[in-house]
C-alpha cells in the first residue's frame, strides 16, 4: 500500500489514473447511447427512416455548434474550460433523453431533441478533448496514456450492454424495455457530471487566449493553414475516405443485425461485450505496433475490420436461419477486435499533422467535416437500401458497394503507410514531411 501511494505521487501516475477514471466515466455513458439509442427509438415507434435520422439529427447539431466551440475554446485561458462545460450540459441532457417516455404523444419530438443534445454534445465534446489531450500530454506520452485510457474504458465497455440487454431480453412489453433504458441513461447522466469533476484533477496549464475572430478572413487563413501543410492534407483526404465508407452503414448494420440477422437485445449486448473483451486483448497488440512500426502502419487494421464487417453481413444473409447468429457474431467480433485501431491511431495522426496556431479551431474544423459525414452517410445508405427494394437481396447489394468502397479505403492506407516509410529513411531530405501522400 505504501509503494501504491509512494507511485501515484508522481505526476505522470496521476495523470494515468485520472485519464483512466476520466474515460470509465465517460464510456459508461458512451456505450449506454451506442447500444441504447436505437433499441430506444424502436420501442418508441420509429420507423426505418427514423431509424436513420437517429445518426444525422444529432451529427447536425453538432456540426452547427463545433465551430462557434472552437472558436471559444481558443479564446479561453485553458483547454480544459470548453471540454468541462460540455460535460456538465451532457449530463443534465441525459436526465432529460430518459424522460422522453414520459412525454405522451410527443416523445419522438423530444426524443429526437434530447437526442440531438446529448449525443451532438458527445461529438463536441471528443473534439474539445483531442485539443485537451494534446495540451496536457508530451508527444512521446500520448501512446502509453492513450492506450491506458482505453484498456479500461473497453473493460467498461464489455460490461455495460451486458447489464442493459440482459434485463431487456427478459421482459416483453415496449414500455418496460424503455424503464429499463431510463433507468440507464439517468445513470449516465450523474456519471458525466462526476467526470466533469475528475476532469479538473487533472493538471492544465493555462495558455494565451487567441485573437480568431468569428469572420470568414480568419477562417480562411486557419483553412489556408492546414492546407498548405501537406502532411495534413494526405492526412484528412486519407481518413475522410475511410470514414465516408464507415459511416454509410452505420443504421444499416442495426437494421441487419434486427431484421435480417435476427439477433435479441440479449444477442446484441453479448455481440457488444465480446466485441468488447477481443478489443481489450488486442489494443495492446496495436500500442506496440504505433510504437515499433507507426500509427500509420496500424490504422490498415481498421481498414480491414471494415472489410470483414461488411463481409460479415454479406455471408450471413445467404446462410440458413439457424446459422446467421453465430457466424455473424464470430465475423463481426474479429471486425470489431480490429476497430479498435482506430481511435487509438487517428487521434495521434491528426495531433502529429495539425499546426500548432490555433490547433482547437483546426480539429474543430475537421471534426465538422467528419461529423457530416457521420450525420448524412447513415441516412444515404438507408436511402439507397430503400430504393434497391428494402429486401433482403437489397441490402446484399448494400454492402457489396460498401465492401468495394472498404477496399479502396483500406488500399489507401497501405499506399500511403509505404509513401510515408520511404520519407522516413536516410536518404530522405529532411525537409520532407511525412503524411505528404
């Protein structure tokens, strides 16, 4: 016990133990939304397209709002002021979200209000938190802290659906299944307020507030900033491929899994738990390869768990009945064990590419375009399913487009991966930026 106490006196300790209490809290919250928000819409009546707005209302209020965050975020004496505030406003949203029920013939309304503020704050939120992130952490700290942080919100991660679905699966009526997510979504809520505590411990040093102004001239020299760097430029026409090819199916696969899979709240939380239990196990694994090889090396993982989710679908509706839950389980643990990558991976790309002047509006920036893709992809390949026949042979046409697509995307990452390794070697000019593919 006093070796532990002896331990946790040094500040890279504490760091390590707030971050990791920062992101137990945080993921709480996080994989309640991932798995609840469409079982709870489907309890309270949602249609298919409905289905597909649940990814799009909250994505616009986010982007509406990210700028004017950024904006503020840089006039503020400490990068941890923004992301705190945010915290706070989530959780009273997530108080109101599990009162929708309870609003009679109104409650889609709200529900898609409470919705959009909640989640929309998440969005604002991981953008405030990258800028955070970069401004408490050295660059050679951010891996080890990172995949810290991570290990344990995956612990939470696995847990969480299994204590939700289970009690859905065993009762029957639409209004008990919502008391159950009620129940979950006011515990998210007090969860998020006690992060915006653990937020303050850790430690910020204050910053010299900027002078961007809300005015086009200055979002044009921000822009024009980032686009002269060609590091950053192969950086965010990389990604936004990857994530326009992700995000497409992103209502689909809930539909897949429910209407074509023929999966239970019980089968889809254990799918969550396991998908959660491999991630654990391998971010590890991928901390080690950003370490020997590069973030750049490991990101064609999540290019390639892409690849086997859409294949899992695929291969999945042209089996018996009977066999369409495990072999969807066992293919889209190992895409979602590969997933976990990506967050580890593209967060450090972009903090190594973005200019240091006005580094909060930047991500700000690049998270608005992300968050439109996030907020119009679901809904378009809802759409293009629709079209194709809403049946079974459509959504096999579906991702079969999305599997090309993943391919490509994933291809990309290899190209680049060997553009960036040769600039690297000792012949290169030192000049040469890396990410200029």
């Amino acid at each position: 016990m006093a070796k532990l106490r002896q331990a946790l006196r040094s500040p890279q300790s504490r760091m390590l133990l707030f971050f990791a209490l920062e992101g137990v809290l945080y993921q709480f919250a996080t994989s309640v939304a991932n798995f609840g928000n469409n079982l709870y819409a489907t309890n309270l009546g949602a249609s298919d397209t409905q289905i597909g707005l649940v990814q799009m209302i909250p994505n616009l209020i986010a982007v509406a709002l990210l700028l004017p965050c950024g904006i503020l975020s840089e006039r503020m004496s400490s990068s941890r002021t923004m992301p705190f505030f945010l915290l706070v406003i989530m959780g009273l949203m997530f108080f109101g979200y599990g009162t929708v029920p309870a609003m009679g013939n109104l409650r889609m309304i709200f529900y898609f209000v409470f919705l959009g503020l909640s989640v929309g704050s998440m969005v604002l939120y991981n953008a405030q938190w990258q800028n955070f992130f970069g401004d408490v952490t050295a660059p050679g700290e951010r891996n080890s802290v990172f995949t810290f942080r991570n290990r344990f919100m995956f612990l939470v991660g696995t847990l969480t659906p299994l204590l939700c679905g289970i009690p859905m699966s065993s009762v029957q009526t639409p209004e008990q299944k919502l008391l159950i997510l009620r129940i979950f979504f006011y515990l998210s809520g007090a969860f998020l307020l006690l992060q915006a505590f653990v937020l303050t411990r850790i430690p910020c040093a204050k910053k010299q507030t900027s002078a961007v102004r809300i005015s086009p001239r200055d979002l044009a020299e921000v822009i024009a900033a980032a686009a002269k760097s060609p590091a950053f430029r192969g950086f965010f026409g990389t990604v936004l491929f990857f994530y326009l090819g992700w995000h497409m199916d992103w209502s689909m696969w809930y539909l897949a899994e429910v209407q074509y899979v023929g999966m239970s709240e019980s089968q889809l939380s254990l799918l969550s738990a396991l998908i959660c239990v491999t991630q654990l196990a391998a971010i590890g694994v991928f901390a080690r390869l950003n370490e020997k090889k590069s973030v750049h090396c490991s990101i064609i993982y999540g290019g390639l768990a892409l690849v086997v989710c859409s294949a899992a679908v695929i291969i999945s509706c042209m089996l018996p009945e009977g066999l369409r839950v495990p072999v969807f389980m066992t293919l889209a643990v190992v895409g979602g064990m590969l997933q976990s990558c990506i967050s580890l991976c593209t967060v450090q790309m972009l903090l190594e590419v973005a200019p240091e002047k006005n580094r909060s509006l930047t991500i700000s920036l690049y998270t608005i375009v992300i968050t439109l893709s996030n907020s119009l992809m679901p809904l378009l390949g809802v759409r293009m399913y629709t079209a194709l026949g809403a049946d079974r042979r459509a959504l096999i046409l579906f991702y079969s487009f999305s599997l090309i697509w993943r391919i490509l995307s994933t291809l990309i990452f290899i190209l680049r991966y060997r553009c960036i390794r040769r600039q690297k070697r000792p012949d290169t000019p030192a000049e040469a930026v890396p990410g200029n593919f």
